[in-house]
C-alpha cells in the first residue's frame, strides 16, 4: 500500500476528504518525524512505539576490499510493534 492508497482508506473510515485525509497523514508523519528527532519516545497504545536508538561506533570492513574501517557512531529511528499490532499480522 503506498500513501495515495492510506489516504483513500483514512478518508472513507473517517467519512472526510482526501485533502483533509491528506492533511491528517502529513501532520501525523510530521509530528512523529519531529519527536524522534528531539529523541522523545512517542507510543501510540496497541499499535507500538517509536523512538531513536544510539549506534555505537564500530569496527566494520569495507566489502569490496576486505579492509577495516571505523563504523562512527550515530542515531537511528527504531519502531516497536505493540501487543495488538503483533496478535493481527500474526493471525491470532
């Protein structure tokens, strides 16, 4: 399902348009996207939980030559599916 997809399906389930739909979806990814950043964990109940998670620096190899190399440190975003999340997609 790509974003014009979820738009269609949030504007007929919230009986709204898809510019607001649309609107909605933005300001959603936004807000989420800007808490992240500013390190805060934001969790929506039974869906899951997002939140950034500190790498620490690491040795790795470059794959085309074999050679070392220092994997410096940094933030990524990570996402962990809640309860009722896990019991739909696996069927239960």
């Amino acid at each position: 399902m790509n974003k014009g997809e979820l738009v269609d399906l949030l504007a007929t389930k919230a009986d709204t348009t898809k510019k607001v739909a649309n609107a909605l979806l933005d300001a959603l990814t936004d807000i989420i996207t800007q808490a992240v950043a500013d390190r805060e964990k934001v969790t929506i109940v039974g869906f899951g939980s997002w939140e950034a998670r500190e790498r620490k620096a690491r040795e790795g190899r470059n794959p085309k030559t074999g050679d070392k190399m220092e994997i410096p440190a940094t933030v990524v975003p990570a996402f962990s599916a809640g309860k009722q999340f896990k019991e739909a997609v696996s069927g239960q």
